[in-house]
C-alpha cells in the first residue's frame, strides 16, 4: 500500500496537483470500497 501510495504522489507531484486534492482523492476511493465491503459477502482471505 505505501508503494501505491508513493506512485500517487509522485503523479500529482508530476501533474503538478495540490496535496489536498490527492488525499482528497484517495479518500473518495477508500470511501467507496468500505462503502462496498458493508454489501459485498466476506468471502476473501485478505482479510
């Protein structure tokens, strides 16, 4: 995860995008997956 976190930041670092937005970003992303995983069955071995 720190590596994709990483390579995130190194593109908005390249694009020239404010922190605030990436985070902002990223939390949207997070937010959809909890969103998901309330609905979605547990049935993985990740977690």
């Amino acid at each position: 995860m720190q590596e994709t976190a990483q390579q995130y930041a190194k593109y908005a670092s390249n694009l020239q995008c404010p922190p605030a937005f990436l985070a902002l970003m990223l939390r949207d992303i997070a937010d959809t997956f909890e969103a998901n995983s309330i609905t979605a069955e547990k049935g993985c071995d990740c977690c």
